[in-house]
C-alpha cells in the first residue's frame, strides 16, 4: 500500500492543485454569473408580459420573482424556477398576469439537454404553447396536436422527458398557493 502511494505522490498533488483552483475560479467568476443572469431576467421581462416596459426584483411568498411593469402600473410578474431535465437542470423564466392564473410567457433561462432533441425547448414556436395557458390545472404533455383550450402540451418529438420537465417546473412553481400570494401581492 505504501508502495502505491509513494508512486501516486504526483497524481494526488495535481489533483489538490486543480481541484484548489477550479474552486477558486468558481469563487471568482460566481458574482459575474449571477449578474449576467440578472441582466438577462430583467432584459426579458417585456418579453414574457405584455405590456411591461421593465422589471423589479421582489419577494412574494418567500420566494425571488419579479414584478413587471409598465411605468410604475403592475403588469404581470415573471416567476424564476427551475428543475431537472433530461440532461442536467433547466432553469425557466415563467411570465404571468397580475393575479397569476394565467400564463404570458415563457423563456428557457438555463439548459444541458440534448443538442438536436432536448435543446427544441428554447425554441419560441415550442414555448409558444404556453402563451395564454390557465393555470387552475397542471399543464401535462401529450405526443398529439393539444386539444384547445386545455392545459396539455405538445411534446418535442423525441425529447418527451424535457418537455414534460419544463411543465412540471412550472407545474411545481405556479401552486394554487403561490399564485393567491401573487394575487395578493398584485392588490397591494
């Protein structure tokens, strides 16, 4: 055993030392990250809320969101969520009214999936879908044309797990409750 750890000496040492640096350059490099994802956020709010001009960051129900605005007029509200997908975590941008029952947008923020397959979720034709979605029930994946007026999703072809990913994200952000508390929000 001592044999083998007396060869190892080198490996062991590099690996201290990259590992110590690929730490500190996480370190480093967080701030600038969060940043950027806050530029990014604010930059698409008027995307995901007709209407808004800009955005402010707030907290409703203990949780990050946004407020969308148009002057100093209350909007809607973009809703930050994420979860995992097939790949890796996919991190949303979830738009909604004032009163958070229905859906005005969303964006595909962060994501690993599968290039050529997964990745279809950033497509603005495949988050279209979304666009006008009630939320009293859960938005579920379906592999035919939805039925209108329903809270089913067309699912990317062959990416059925990212695309039932990204409903349950804003499945499990969008609650009965967490809505009320966005509603109350919106009254005050």
């Amino acid at each position: 055993m001592t044999r083998y750890l007396a060869q190892a000496w080198l490996v062991i040492v590099l690996g201290l030392c990259f590992g110590a640096a690929l730490a500190g350059m996480q370190l480093f490099v967080a701030d600038r990250i969060a940043e950027n994802k806050l530029n990014e956020t604010l930059s698409q709010i008027p995307a995901l809320v007709p209407g808004a001009e800009h955005g402010e960051q707030t907290t409703v129900a203990g949780q990050t969101v946004f407020r969308a605005l148009a002057g100093d007029r209350l909007v809607g509200w973009v809703v930050p969520a994420g979860g995992l997908g097939f790949g890796d975590r996919i991190e949303l941008l979830i738009g909604s009214d004032p009163a958070g029952a229905v859906l005005t947008g969303l964006y595909v923020l962060d994501q690993k999936e599968t290039p050529g397959l997964g990745n279809k979720i950033i497509e603005s034709g495949w988050r279209a879908q979304f666009t006008g979605k009630e939320l009293g029930a859960p938005l579920t994946v379906v592999k035919r044309d939805p039925t209108p007026g329903s809270p089913e999703i067309r699912a990317v072809t062959g990416a059925t797990i990212s695309s039932e990913a990204v409903c349950n994200i804003v499945n499990r952000a969008m609650t009965d409750e967490f809505r009320a508390a966005l509603a109350a929000a919106a009254e005050e």
